[in-house]
C-alpha cells in the first residue's frame, strides 16, 4: 500500500443521526483501503488558517464507479475543523490523503469475534465484520454512546451480525450503561477468540482488559490527535509494548491506529514510562 | 520570450515552467533547487518519498538528530493555533547510531542530498555528533540545531546566548568534513539576532539558517491548564512568517556575504520568494508539509514560475533583491 494525495471531490454530505456522513471521490485511495485505515483531510481552503489534518477512520469505499473509487467517512462537529468539513457541499474539492495506517489483522481461521463501537467510532467495523463473515467467522456487535443520536450503525450492525448488544449512557436505547457492562457476559456466552473496537481511548482501554481477562485476543484501532497523519509530525506517539518486551513512544498512525489491545500501555498514555526506549535517565538528564 | 518546460507536478496535473537557473550555491556547495524540508517536518525522508522525488529537493534537511534515543515528551505534543501550530516533541529519535546505519543509509541509497541537523544537550555532545558524521560521504551539509537546552549551564538554551553558541559552532566546525558547511540554525527569542548570527560566522559558521520556532503557550480552556504536555512549545507555521523575513532581512543587511537559508511559515513560491528577496539563497518548508505532503515540490515550482515571471535568469540574482538602493529599478 502507498497512500496518495488527492484533490477529490465531494459526491454527497448527509446528516446520520448527530454526525455527518461524507462521500468523496477519491481514486488511488479507495481501491487501496482495507478496514481499519484511515484518510487525513486538509480543512479551512488554501489559504484557511487551519493548516493540520483531520483524521478519519474510513467507513466505506465503492472501489468502482461513474466516478471512480469512493470513500466514505463518519464524523462528529467537533471544533473548527469538522465545523467547515461539515459546511463541505457536493462538487466541492477536498484535499485526502489515503490510505494511512496499519488496518485490523484478520484472522485465518473461521472464528468467533465481537466488535465492538463507540459512538461514530463504530465506522470501520461494519467493512471488517463483512470480511469476517466472508471468512467463515462468527461476528457480534457491541455499540454504546452516551446518547441514542451518538449511536451510529445499530441497523446496519444487524443485518451482519448474530446479535447486537446496545449500551447508552442515559439509557435513551438498550441497555443504560457502557459497552463494558455487557461486554464480559457476550464473551463468556460467545467464546469469542478476537474483539476489534474503535471508540474513545477510555473505552478502548477498557475493552482491552475485558479481552485479556477472559482470554480473548483485542485490536483496537487508537484515536490520537495528529497533525499530519503520514509520519513526520511525531504527534501521535503512545507507549506500547514491542515484540522484544520494550517499551517504545509509537506513532499511532504509522504503527496503528489499530494497535494489540495487550501491547498498549493505556493507563500510561499522555506520558512516557521511566523505562521507555530512550526515556530521559533521571532529573535534570536529558 | 522565456522558454517554458512541462512538468507533472506531485498530484498528476501538467504545469509550464519558465527557464530560470535554480540553482543556488551555499558556502562552497552546489544545489540544484533551492527549496529544501525543515527540520523536524520531514522524519528522515522515507514518508514524504511516497508523495514526490524527494531526490529532486535541494537536500532533505532531517529530524534533529541527538547522541542517545530519546523517547521525547509525553502527549498532548502539539495544538492547532491561528496560521500555525504549537509543538512540544522532545526531539525523539533514534540516536546518531542507528540514524547512520539506518536513515542515513536509506537516504543515500535513496541518492538524495541530506543536510543533517544535529542537537545536543552540551557543547561536547555537538561535538562528538559532529565526529560521527566527519567521515560520511552522505552528508551535503550540517544544520546545527543550538536551541536546544544547555544542561551544563542551567538549561539555558544555547541560541540565547552569543558565547554559548559560538562555543557549540567552533566546535562543530573544527570536527566536520572541511568540504561539508555548518550552517548554524538562529533562535528568534533573542534581543539581537545580528549579535549572535556574528558570533556564529566569528566562530567559522560557514551559514545561516533562520529561523527556528517562537516559544509559546497554549492554554486548555476546558482543563484551564497549558494544552501540551511540556507546558512550552514552538510556534511555527505562516504566523511565524514575518519574523522569519525580519530576521533574514536583518542578518543580510549586516552580513551581505553570508549564506542564508531561510524558513518560517513557508507556504507557497511567493512566500519562499519573499525570504529570497529579503537575502536567502535557499529555503526550507516545513509546517506547511504537516497540511500538503507534496508543499516542498509545489512551492519550487511555483518559485520558479514567479522568479521567471519577474524575468530573473537564476535565482542567484534575486537573492537579497530586496536590498537594492531606492533608486535601483526593478
């Protein structure tokens, strides 16, 4: 995979709930993306003052078409950025650069797996749980948001799942609660071998233990702020744990997003461990 | 008439370019074009490759590099701010070894022109960096990245301080390839930014880069608290721009025969044309890549369609263009 930059224009932007759904033109990305990669979006124009991309998880992508590939993606008006992205409308130009990141591994053997969404974080996984399926593997949803508006994909999880488990915060769908309240007992009831989640990190670390705990295997796509998206801003870094048992301040979006939920050091994000490769040696050291 | 080239540019679409001479020469050094990437905006050049010939910039200017790996600071490390952004990354990389071995290796291989940016925590630290690289055939140029901390002299940044920086450029100087220039890399947080640029050439800088980032703070106004975890960041980015013009201006106006390269808040020809006229002989993007992978490509281009537009032969003769006697015509 190579990711390209392209100047793409916009097909369609439509409201799903509380979030918008935005399709773009975007060929040389779209035939290269496989779930859990993601695409960085300049926002603001040429000449705008915003000069960072946004990153966003790819929610689908139409390899051929009238128009040539497109790619789809799921967002929440979260500040200044997705504010214009937001106002973006068709025939619009959007400068995307795609495909970025490491996707979710698939497994080789038909097995049991549960993804697992927050909030518009569900995206990725309804591409991932179609390829599942088309592998033979059982596949169970768990979505949660705070609300029922922040809920996206509870139907279409539907269609290609055995179950799906719904949790809201103020209980306004499914259960009241979080995902990991009903997390455990899905496993449990399942024997599930792999769970994929992509949500807020909060959530991600909690889903991590959950699938440690009862021995199933967790990949989970991170959410760090980034500046480029393509490696050379060193922005995105969190410790996560090597094959040689190091610990390394990783680019999440070179090395990730999706990450092996045992390799993240989540309860150690938003620093750097004293026994980090190259974590300064002591007070005053460098 | 001007003679026109086609070329493709990096996104696929054909562009004419006026004949204009671009190359530049830089303390004994020839380039072929004199854009090149910043410090820090750029890794080692293996990620921006994907985008565009990284063989056709004037050099890939690389991530500072330090003695030790270093695991740089905890998040959040940067903030969006008005035309720019604020970092805090620590300088985290590799270690001298593994960057020759490995980045440095690659770049070559690559059969790119390589500028190394160096950065120490001390004078000797510099000077062991500067060791390491003497016997590198891979190596156009040493940027020396003074503003850094200075841990034997209570972390006062070197750049700040006309003897310490001095002490770092000789030292550098007197351990590098005689053919290969040491450009010293000017901090902006100074009173007098001539006084130190002197004290570098006295001290046989062979160059000048200017300028490096603008200490800020952000603060969180959810967390009411500073937004990085460093507390203290870099400025960079087209905010920067005019005091990155100010400076070059001023540096060349005392110092005519010195080469600048020049970078701040570069984000199309006509920026890199305006530090050109103000007395850079080359200049650097590099906040700008963070929001168009393909900027360092597009400005060249778009600086050679305007330097052909105001009908310069080179780009040569537009350096310091901008200092000609009131009476001089353009």
């Amino acid at each position: 995979m190579t990711p390209v930059q392209v100047r793409g224009e916009v097909l369609s932007i439509r409201r799903v709930g509380q979030y918008h759904q935005l399709t773009i033109v975007a060929p040389g990305v779209a035939e290269q993306v496989r779930p859990g990669h993601f695409v960085a979006i300049a926002v603001g124009g040429e000449t705008g003052a915003q000069l960072l991309r946004r990153a966003f998880s790819v929610y689908r992508t139409q390899d051929r078409g009238v128009y040539g590939g497109t790619v789809d993606i799921v967002f929440a008006e979260h500040g200044a950025g997705t504010r214009w992205l937001s106002h973006v409308r068709q025939h619009d130009t959007v400068d995307v650069v795609g495909p970025l990141g490491k996707p979710f591994a698939l497994p080789k053997e038909p097995v049991t797996c549960t993804m697992v969404g927050g909030g518009y974080g569900s995206a990725p996984l309804f591409t991932l749980a179609e390829q599942l399926r088309e592998r033979g593997c059982r596949v169970d949803f768990v979505l949660g948001a705070a609300t029922e508006g922040r809920l996206f994909g509870v139907l279409e999880a539907k269609r290609m799942s055995q179950s799906v488990a719904v949790t809201t915060e103020d209980g306004s769908l499914g259960d009241k609660g979080r995902v990991t309240d009903v997390l455990p007992g899905l496993l449990e009831r399942t024997g599930a071998d792999v769970v994929y989640a992509c949500g807020p990190m909060g959530m991600l670390a909690a889903v991590a233990d959950v699938a440690a705990r009862l021995g199933a295997h967790s990949q989970c796509a991170v959410e760090e702020a980034m500046a480029c998206g393509i490696g050379v801003c060193m922005t995105c870094v969190l410790p996560v744990v090597g094959d040689d048992g190091v610990t390394r301040m990783v680019r999440s979006c070179i090395d990730g997003p999706v990450f092996r939920g045992d390799r993240v050091r989540w309860n150690d994000v938003g620093t750097v461990p004293a026994d980090t490769w190259g974590a300064p040696v002591s007070e005053g050291g460098h | 008439m001007t003679r026109l080239t086609r070329v493709i540019t990096p996104e696929s679409s054909e562009i004419a370019l006026p004949d204009v001479d671009m190359s530049t020469r830089l303390a004994g050094v020839t380039l072929p074009n004199p854009v090149m990437t910043a410090s820090g905006c750029a890794g080692y050049g293996r990620e921006l490759d994907q985008f565009f010939d990284i063989t056709a910039l004037g050099a890939v200017v690389t991530k500072s590099i330090m003695l030790q790996p270093r695991s740089g600071r905890p998040t959040p490390r940067m903030a969006e701010t008005p035309s720019g952004m604020l970092n805090s990354i620590g300088l985290q990389g590799p270690g001298i070894e593994e960057f020759v071995s490995r980045d440095l290796r690659w770049l070559e291989e690559r059969g790119a022109r390589v500028i190394v940016s160096i950065a120490g925590g001390s004078a000797d630290e510099y000077v062991r960096l500067a060791q390491r690289l003497r016997h590198s055939s891979a190596v156009t140029a040493i940027e020396v990245n003074i503003s850094c901390p200075n841990v034997e002299d209570r972390g006062l940044v070197f750049a700040c301080d006309p003897v310490a920086s001095s002490t770092v450029v000789e030292g550098v100087r007197r351990n590098s390839a005689p053919g290969v220039p040491v450009f010293a890399k000017l901090s902006p947080d100074v009173t007098d930014i001539v006084a130190i640029a002197k004290a570098c050439v006295d001290a046989g800088a062979d160059g000048l880069s200017m300028i490096n980032t603008l200490l800020g703070v952000v603060i969180d106004s959810d967390t009411m608290r500073p937004h990085l975890g460093g507390v203290t960041g870099g400025l960079s980015g087209p905010a920067i721009r005019p005091v990155a013009v100010r400076a070059v201006w001023q540096v060349h106006q005392a110092l005519p025969d010195v080469p600048v390269i020049g970078m701040g808040g570069i984000r199309t020809g006509a920026d890199a044309f305006e530090f050109i006229l103000a007395g850079a002989s080359a200049v650097e993007v590099g906040t700008t890549v963070f929001n168009d992978p393909s900027a360092p490509m597009r400005v060249s281009y778009e600086l050679q369609q305007l330097l052909g537009a105001r009908d310069f032969a080179s780009l040569g003769d537009a350096v310091g263009f901008a200092h000609r006697p009131d009476d001089e015509p353009a």
